[in-house]
C-alpha cells in the first residue's frame, strides 16, 4: 500500500475528526490534533478525558470508529503494519517481560522487527549503556527496581528507531530522582529528531517537555497552545510585591485590602519569602496597587508579576473529573473513563 505523505510540511501526527465509542459513551468526540516533526505535544486532561484512547488509536491497538489519523505519513487504519514499524510506545505501566533477562528482552524486539541478529545484538547493547543498566543486562527483567523496569521499558520503544513515540503517563508511581532521569532521556530523544505525543497529569512534567499542549476533556479538545499562551487565555497575573524591610509584609497587605479597587481581589502574605500577593486582572488594577504602594512610601525590594500555574489553567479549563457508566466499557479500557 502506498505511503500517504502528510508530513511535507513538518507534520509527524494529523488527526481529524477522531470519534470512539464505548456503548453509549463517547471516549473521543471530534478530535482533532496535530504534531510537529522533531517537537512534544503535551495531551493533559483529567481521567476520562479520552487521553488514553487517543494514544491505542494513533498506535493502532484500537480503530477508532469515525475521523481519520495520520502518524510519520500512514493512515492508522489502511497501514496499521507499516506504522508499527516507525512507532514506540510506552504505556502507564511497564510492559517488559519480567521473566527474562533486559537484554533479552531488548533483543527478542528487535528480531521481531526484523533486525538482523548482528544489529538487534547492537541496538540491545547500546540502549542499555544509554539507560544505564548495562550491569543489570542478565538479571531477569523481575528483580529490576520501578524505575529501572521503567527505563528498560523506554528503551524497548526505541530498539526500532522510531519516527513518533508515545507516551501514556510515563512516570506514573515513580519517585522524583527517576522521573527527572526519564525526563532527561525523553529530552535526548527529541534531541535525536524524534516526535513525541505525551499524555500526562503531572503539570510539572508538561512544563519540562512539551513544546506545546492540547488540554482534553469528555473526548473534545477544549483548549491547546503553547504553555504561556494558554496561560495567558486563563486570564489575570498575580502581583508578587517584597519590600525592603520584612517587618512592612503585613501592614502592606492590609494597607492594599483597604484601597477599595474594583474587583481587586484578596492579598495573600508570603511569610517564607516576605512577600506580598495581589491577584490583578487588568493593567488598570496594576497600576492603582503600583501607585498605592509608592504613595505609602514603603521602599521596596522587588516586584514581579506571575502567570497562572500550569495546574490552575488545568484546573480552570476542565473544573471537574468525568463521570461515565463502567458498565459501558471493556476492562481494558474502565481506567481511560474511570469517575
């Protein structure tokens, strides 16, 4: 079958319209996505969102029942053999065999792609070294810690050199140490011209990979941007004021509560950091917390304004968990949709 180019341009990923039910259910509801060669599209949204569904999709596990997907130029659906072969994924959980041997299992994958024994022998050793667990190479995949069973899990997806990589909430259950050493091994990759679909909960983890993100929610986008644009779209800054003199943190802020600006909100005492935070949403309340400060006299120390966390545009965009029927849904899939 012939190779369907869609990625003139730099697009690796082109959904459109992508629907899946579930009985009744709706998992996706009109996606539509797009993916930049060489870049991580970051896929946040609460449980149920559709996250999940989306990525079995695009890696041909599950057809979807309406729209169309595209991935490194082959229809999900028409070319599900040929994709395979330019993909990785690396699911919520590991999905190595514990039973043998990381290296075996490294070399076991690349035969099934149809390396040669010289190069899967090659590629095995390699990724190892790269994940750090060249000394662990001949111990069963079972006696690996989590994060070890993770990074094995992480070189598996690349034994075939993949175009896109996806990954399911990758760090889910691990300890701060080992999601800040995958995180550093997913930069690499993208470094090595590799195109990365991340679904994820962990706000932080957006902010350190992706380039861009697409919020989801009931199976329908709801939002997507960079991160500071979206930011931006949530509305309003938070002034963070510190005068010189950490004895003035709370008459400051009383003296601000007191000004009476219309629709001013409530300051907030940082006590650790000696400062103060006004909540503004426009230049015009900016500028009276400005002016009230220096018409006091108080000498400060710095001012800053901030953007809302990437948790509150999260929250603020989706506001609430899904809620569906588990009846309605296969097993495999009751996480995807879960309340």
């Amino acid at each position: 079958m012939t190779r369907i180019d869609v990625t003139r341009g730099g697009v690796a990923v082109a959904v459109r319209g992508l629907v899946k039910h579930y009985g009744d259910t709706r998992a996706l509801d009109g996606v539509d996505l797009e993916v930049r060669e060489g870049t991580v599209m970051g896929v946040l949204g609460p449980n149920g969102a559709g996250k999940t569904t989306l990525v079995r999709i695009l890696s041909t596990l599950l057809a979807p029942d309406a729209g169309r997907a595209t991935v490194a130029g082959y229809d999900v659906v028409r070319q599900p053999r040929q994709l395979r072969r330019v993909i990785g994924l690396t699911g919520q959980y590991a999905s190595v065999d514990e039973k043998l041997p990381g290296w075996e299992n490294l070399y076991l994958i690349g035969r099934l792609l149809d390396l040669p024994r010289k190069e899967a022998r090659a590629r095995a050793d390699g990724l190892l070294e790269r994940f750090a667990l060249t000394d662990a190479a001949r111990r069963p995949a079972g006696t690996y810690s989590g994060g070890m069973r993770r990074r094995l899990d992480l070189a598996a997806s690349m034994i075939g050199r993949p175009a896109v990589l996806f990954l399911d909430e990758p760090t889910t259950g691990l300890d701060p140490r080992t999601r800040n050493e995958v995180w550093d091994e997913v930069k690499s990759m993208v470094g090595d011209g590799v195109t990365v679909l991340l679904t994820t909960q962990y706000m932080e983890e957006a902010e350190q990979l992706a380039s861009g993100l697409t919020v989801v929610d009931r199976g329908r986008v709801i939002a997507r941007g960079g991160i500071e644009e979206l930011k931006a779209k949530v509305g309003g800054r938070t002034l963070r004021v510190r005068p010189a003199d950490p004895a003035q943190v709370r008459p400051l802020a009383a003296a601000l509560d007191g000004l009476g600006i219309t629709g001013l909100a409530t300051t907030t005492v940082d006590a650790e950091r000696g400062t103060v935070l006004v909540p503004v949403l426009s230049d015009e309340q900016l500028t009276a917390v400005v002016g009230a400060v220096t018409a006091r006299g108080i000498t400060l120390a710095s001012i800053s304004t901030e953007l809302p966390s990437l948790d509150e545009v999260f929250l603020s965009l989706t506001g609430h968990r899904a809620s569906v029927p588990q009846d309605t849904v296969p097993a495999d899939d009751r996480e995807e949709v879960a309340a």
